[in-house]
C-alpha cells in the first residue's frame, strides 16, 4: 500500500507530468503541422529531440518521486507499475507502407 500523504505526492507529480508531457506534445503538433504546410518531412533530429526531452521528464519524474516516496511505498508503487499495469498495457505495431 501507499500511505495518504504518499498518494497526495503521486497525485501532485502526476498532474505535474501530465502538464509537461502536454507541454512537449503540443510543441511537437505544432512542428509537425509546420513541416506538413511546407509539404516537406520531418527533420529526424527534432524528433529525436522532442523523444529525448520526453524521456527526461519522464526520468525526472521517476528520481523525485523516489525521493519524495518512503522506501516501502516506492517497492509497492514499483511493483504495481511493473505487474499490474504493465499486465493491462497493449501494444500496437505500427506497420510501414
């Protein structure tokens, strides 16, 4: 289990990663939809960029919230993440023309 004052903390951390992941997405939209006005590609290194900025938040995140969680709670919030909703995630393949 998590502590009340613990699930507050993953709460707030949560909508503070929402906010920043639709921050980082909303820039993305908008370079794909200049790219796409000029009728030309998506330059590869400003979506390597926009993944490397989206894996740092998300490592951000990850490190305060070890911090900020007691040992016990970070074991029970790790194992959840890692079984039960890992167990539920489906993944899509996207497949090349």
């Amino acid at each position: 289990g998590i502590s009340v004052l613990e699930y507050r903390k993953l709460i707030s951390a949560h909508a503070q990663l929402k906010a920043s992941l639709d921050g980082l997405d909303q820039e993305a939209v908008a370079d794909i939809s200049t790219v796409a006005l000029q009728n030309s590609s998506p330059d590869a290194g400003t979506l390597q960029t926009f993944e490397a900025r989206r894996r740092a938040i998300l490592e951000a995140t990850i490190a305060d919230l070890r911090k900020t969680l007691s040992p016990q709670s970070w074991a029970n919030l790790r194992s959840f993440v890692n079984n039960d909703v890992r167990r539920n995630v489906r993944r899509s393949v996207l497949k090349g023309r």
